[in-house]
C-alpha cells in the first residue's frame, strides 16, 4: 500500500476546483538533479511521482496562498551554518523547508530542516503528514463541507461583474506622506465595485491586496489611496508594483469582489456535525471560533499598525481571517489577511490561536519586541523591536543575542524565553530548560 494513500483518498473526496493543484514532474528533471547529488529519500521520491508539484489546502480566505506547498525538482537556496547546502522542497504558508546537503549525503538520512537548521521532521513523509493535519484544523465543518462539493458556475449577475473587473483600469501615481500607495483608478466598466484585486510586486515577495474603488462611478477617473498591507514583510512603498489580477473564476468568488454581492444565504452555518471519523488524517476540531465568542475581541487594526502601546494593553493579538467573523467585524469591507484583533480573554496564548502575534520583553534592557508564536516549531518568527511610537526595525539594543521574553503566559506557561540570535534574523528559538 502506497504511503501516501491518505491524500489519495483525501484528493478524492475534495470536489472543489483549485483547493488541491498537482503539476507532473518529468522525471528526467528528478534524474539531472541526482546525477548532481546522490539518489533523492525515497519518500520524498514516492510523492513527487505520484503528485508532482503539489499545491494542497487554498487558504479558506486568501486564494493565491496555500497551506502547504511541495515543490520538485529541490530548489537550491543557500549555504546554511557548517558549510551545508539548504534546497528547499516546499513549505507552509509561513515558513520553507529544506534538505541540507552535506558531506557529500543529504543531512539526517533525509531529515527535513527549517531555517537556521533546525531540525523540523526525521523524514519528509513525517512532516508532510503534519503540516497537512496542522492545515486541515484551519477549515471550519462549513467550509471543509463546502470542499468536498462542486463549485457552481457562475450566476448571471456574478457574469456582470467579472466582465466589469478588467475594465476598472489603475496606474501608480506615488506615494502618501504617511506611505500609502497613491493610485489613479479610471471606470470604463457599467458598474461600480466596491474594491478590485490587484497583484503586489516588490523585490523580495509577492502577495496580493485590494484597490478601494467605491464611489468611482462608470466613464469617471479618481485617485485614491491604498494601504501598503505589505510594510510588516519589509515591502518598501517606493518599491512596490501592483499589477493585474488574473480574471476570477467560479472557484475563485470568495477570494474576489464577488464575495461582496453573494446572498447571506450562501453564507448559512451547515448544521451537519461531521462525524470524528469523517475528518481525515487524524486531525483535530479547531475550536477557535468558541474561545473567542466565550472571551471577545478588540476593534482589529493592520498588523503593521499595532505599536508598543496596543500590546502592552492587549499582549495577545489574533489574525481576523481566522476567526470566523462577519464580514466587515474581520478587517476592511471584503476582507484583508493583514488585520488583527486583539483578545480580550486570559492572559493565555492558547493551543487553538494560529500564529498569535505577542509581546516580549527584552531581558538585557527595558526595550519591548512582538512576534508572531509558532506552537509547532517552539519559536517566534516575523519578530520585531518596539519603541513608544510604532513598531520597527533596527531599534537601539543591547549587544546580541538578547533573550525575550513572552509577556503572556504560552499554554500556561508564565514568563517563557526565546533566544534571538542576531539582527539579521528576525526569529528566536524557545529555551528549553
């Protein structure tokens, strides 16, 4: 039995368009890379034939990422600590792994490595099966009911407004004092949309985000501001390109403008409750949504907005999209994946909060920074030092590594401490002991 039968089944059961992308690997591209190295783990070896590039769990709220990502031929990276080589063979929506190559074999009989070498699964099958029962918790039992059916096409009213999206035509014009992007928005459509996708661009990433449109009526041109939703991944305004979208499809309408104008009906709860041995690879109910109905939430606020002053009142803030919340309570009209809420609960990060951004004290100083905990990996990543003002880089400190501090208690745990090494990392390691 192949020992990938798990998501054999599992791509089986999925129905809708897109959740899961598979790309054939030609297998003269697997032989040129090992005729380089050595014969690639067979495990990892077993998936690449079978699923190719593969592309699995399209974020419930954002379309252009997903969950986990595997990708093939390995892809060389760069030189890690100890002379070995990092190729990466794929990752999560927040973090890439690695095979390390050294001493002429791969590190670890085929071990899996995250950044700065740390050993994240004995095995690529290892850590493939976690990170797909990690991304399967992040689907409520209304939306993993709604992957498992056809997507239906497209109404005659949503027709209408794909055929409008392309005609809203956009051009950068600059940048705001305050470092929003200035763009000029002409409507050649017969509508008006209250905000159309866009592409972003910017010389270390890409990602995507939303020009507001409303009140730019059919045949008028406007200029508008758009927020840089980018700045936390150091994506310089200056430096940012926005480019079009490709043109939705029926799978595509939750990602979209189209999201707007569907029916609450659309929208209603599922009551089914689905069996516990109905949910596949072992995975867990994620029961976020109640915690935070039970304890409440803050006004949001985009990420790179939240400074010193909103964590000390609130140390723990939640990513919006993840919470089950209406339209409109989750960030900006649509929707935006860079908005958070504040939890007004225990002073407690508890195991169901995905990747909650934190604050930490700084041990050798009365300096503050924030980070966002990884549960999986005991770290914090996308760290950054804090003054009274706002959040930024490059703050004065003492002299490196600093030990940090979590300002809330991690599962019960008070004052737990995290090792950051250097400035040009922006990650600490939990200090176990």
């Amino acid at each position: 039995m192949s020992r990938y039968k798990w998501l054999e089944d599992l791509r089986a059961e999925v129905r809708q368009e897109k959740f899961f992308l598979f790309q054939a690997v030609p297998a003269a591209a697997l032989a040129e890379f090992e005729d380089n190295h050595q014969r690639l783990p067979d495990d990892y070896r077993e998936f690449i034939e079978k699923f190719g590039i593969t592309k699995l769990f399209r974020d419930p709220h954002v379309g252009e990422r997903y969950e986990v990502v595997v990708q093939a031929p390995p892809n060389y990276w760069k030189e890690q600590r100890g002379a070995a080589m990092a190729y990466a063979i794929g990752g999560t929506a927040f973090n890439r792994v690695f095979y390390l190559w050294k001493d002429g074999k791969w590190a670890g009989n085929g071990a899996v490595y995250g950044y700065s070498s740390q050993r994240l699964a004995s095995s690529f099958q290892q850590w493939i099966e976690r990170a797909c029962r990690k991304a399967r918790r992040l689907y409520s039992r209304q939306e993993w009911e709604c992957v498992k059916k056809p997507v239906p096409p497209f109404t005659e009213e949503e027709e209408r407004i794909v055929e409008a999206i392309p005609l809203f035509r956009f051009k950068q014009l600059g940048v705001t004092p305050d470092g929003k992007l200035l763009v000029e928005v002409k409507n050649d459509s017969q509508l008006e949309l209250p905000w159309i996708g866009v592409e972003v661009r910017w010389p270390r990433g890409i990602g995507a985000s939303a020009i507001p449109t409303a009140g730019i009526r059919p045949g008028t041109t406007k200029i508008v501001e758009m927020q840089n939703s980018y700045a936390e991944a150091n994506a310089p305004p200056d430096q940012i390109e926005l480019l079009e979208q490709p043109v939705p499809g029926p799978a595509d309408r939750q990602y979209s403008v189209l999201r707007v104008f569907q029916s609450k009906q659309d929208s209603k709860p599922i009551e089914t409750e689905l069996p516990a041995e109905q949910i596949p690879i072992g995975t867990e109910r994620n029961d976020l949504a109640g915690l935070v109905t039970q304890s409440g939430l803050g006004q949001w606020k985009f990420v790179h907005e939240i400074g010193l002053n909103d964590l000390l009142a609130h140390p723990i803030w939640l990513w919006s999209m993840t919470l089950g919340l209406e339209d409109g309570d989750d960030g900006p009209e649509g929707g935006d994946e860079t908005s958070m809420c504040p939890f007004l609960g225990s002073n407690n990060v508890e195991p169901e909060m995905i990747q909650p951004l934190i604050l930490l004290s700084v041990a050798e100083s009365d300096s503050y920074a924030s980070g966002l905990y990884d549960a999986e990996l005991k770290k914090v990543v996308a760290l950054r030092l804090l003054n009274q003002s706002t959040a930024h880089h490059g703050a004065s400190t003492p002299p490196w590594p600093l030990t940090l501090v979590a300002v809330p208690e991690i599962n019960g745990v008070s004052h737990l401490k995290f090792r950051w090494t250097t400035a040009e990392m922006d990650e600490a390691n939990e200090v176990r002991g």
